[in-house]
C-alpha cells in the first residue's frame, strides 16, 4: 500500500486539493503532519467526505525538516513519498513512484518531475524540477550540481536509508534555521552513505506554489541560497573526498550567475544569491555539527497526540 506524506505549516488555501489528490491515489495512506498551532488544517479538509486512510499527526515541531522525520515516525510503510500543501497529484502518482523505487533496492530516493500550475498572478515562479529524462546517480561525484538536485513536493523515499543516515536534518528546510535545501541535502548525505539517488520522468506533481515578481519571489530565492550555502558549509566540513572542490565549484557557479545575468540585463544584478550562498556558508560553519551524522543540532524532536 503507498504512503504518501504531505507536511504542512501557515498554509490552507490549497490543503484540501493537495490531501484530495492524495487520497485519490488507490489504497495510499495519507500521513499529514500538522505544525500548526491552531484549528486551520481541520477548518480546511471540513469538506473532505472519506478520511479513511488519513492520518493527521499534530506536532509542536518546527520546520521542514523536522516534519518530514515526524511523517517517517508514524509510519511502517518502506517507501514513503513526500509532496507539499500546495501540491497536486494524479491518481497513479504515488502507486507508479513507489513501484520504481521497489524495483531498485539500491535507491535511497527518487525525484519526479514538478510543473508549475497555471497562475492568474503573471510574472513570478513557483519552484519547478525538470526530468527530461530518467538518470540515476551512484556517487556524490564532481559532476553533481547540488543546485540542480530535485525538490521535496515531488521525491520518494527509502525509510530504511533515511534512519541509516539519521534522518532528514532537522535544521533544514522551509520554516528551520537554515530555511530550504533540507531535500537536496539529504540526498547528498545518501550518495556519501553507498545509496543511489534517481531523476524519474513521467511522474508530474503540479505545484500551485506561484510566487508573485517582487517581494515574495526574492524572499525565495534569499531563503534558497542561505540554505544552500549552509548545505555546502556541511560538506566543506566533512570528511567526503573532494569536499573543498565540491564547494569552490558551487561558488564560483554563483558568481558566473551573476556574470551571465549582468551580460543579459545590460546592468549589474544577480549579485543577491552569491551574497545570500555566501552567509549561509557562514552560518553553517558555526552552527554546531553532529558530525558523525552530518546534521545540524537542534534541541530534540517532541510530538503532541493527535487529536
């Protein structure tokens, strides 16, 4: 039977599609972490007629990160496929996802294709993930752009490997200390634990995530790029072969961005994501380090009954 996991925090808009959709996967079990402090998820799936297979755990945990290890604590099920509250499903998604990762014992995680949903807002963006075709990765090798790695609204995972590893960093993520990349880095910390990480095609989520041109699109990309640098101050301070040039090519890319933006828009700009990389490479030298594990320390998880 497929579990799917979908993590939610100040969002209700579009919970109801995205734990729709989700149930309308055949025989799925729908595991929704709540982060929330008050009543807004029951408000907002009121309208849901079978709840059969959903399990709603409310936790006082804070952060992607966090959440999605809560998800992995309240179920048995081996492979678990996570997707976000803005998100939508087809009905295969999660049947078709899990089959692929049970036909390969080696992948630790697979990403899927995610497609931006038509918006009305025009100029903007929600965080999309292109597989033009199926690619499996062995190694943390050089020719990994962790940039470039997939995103948590559409992945699955092998519960098994995501405990061997310590779980999702629970400083990581949307709402965390270092607020994105807490997908992409754990498929990085599977790669240096012996597993393979895949790029599935045909598998689309759609993310009704669209983020208007102007403030909330540079909030974004600032929250993105802190976190990312956080990521690499990480493996800067491992013990993974080739982590200094693993980090040296992650910087110079963003200060070519800059280059090529600058080129194309006639005028300096860009210079935000290289400036943001760079603080959180700094803060993720500080931060303290299990670094038996590779994760950031927090204070422990605690979680709350559900209702």
């Amino acid at each position: 039977m497929p579990c799917i996991a979908i993590c939610t925090k100040n969002r209700s808009e579009t919970l109801l599609t995205a734990v729709s959709s989700a149930l309308a996967n055949d025989d799925a079990t729908v595991v929704l972490v709540d982060q929330n402090p008050d009543g807004r998820v029951v408000d907002a799936l009121a309208g849901l007629t079978d709840r059969r297979h959903l399990h709603h755990v409310r936790t006082n945990t804070v952060g992607a990160g966090q959440a999605r290890n809560v998800a992995l604590a309240n179920t048995d099920a081996d492979i678990v496929c996570f997707t976000d509250d803005d998100c939508e499903l087809s009905p295969d998604w999660a049947t078709r996802l899990t089959a692929q990762m049970e036909a390969d014992p080696t992948l630790g995680l697979a990403f899927c294709p995610v497609s931006e949903a038509p918006s009305p807002q025009g100029a903007g963006y929600a965080p999309m993930h292109e597989v033009p075709q199926k690619a499996v990765f062995t190694s943390f090798s050089a020719g990994i752009r962790p940039e470039m790695l997939g995103i948590g609204a559409g992945m699955a995972v092998r519960r098994e490997a995501i405990i061997a590893i310590g779980g999702f960093d629970p400083a990581m993520g949307p709402g965390s200390i270092f607020p994105s990349a807490d997908d992409r880095e754990v498929a990085i910390r599977l790669l240096m634990n012996g597993w393979k990480v895949a790029d599935l095609p045909d598998l689309e989520v759609i993310h009704h995530g669209h983020r208007p041109q102007g403030p909330a699109l540079r909030a974004l990309t600032k929250r993105d790029f802190i976190a990312l640098g956080a990521m690499m101050a990480k493996i800067a301070r491992s013990k993974v072969s080739g982590r200094i040039g693993h980090t040296l090519r992650f910087l110079r890319r963003m200060i070519a961005e800059v280059v090529h933006d600058s080129i194309r828009e006639r005028r300096p700009t860009g210079f935000g994501k290289p400036l943001w990389a760079t603080v959180g490479f700094v803060r993720g030298l500080r931060h303290p380090l299990d670094r038996a594990q590779l994760t950031y320390q927090i204070p422990q998880i605690t979680m709350e009954p559900s209702p």
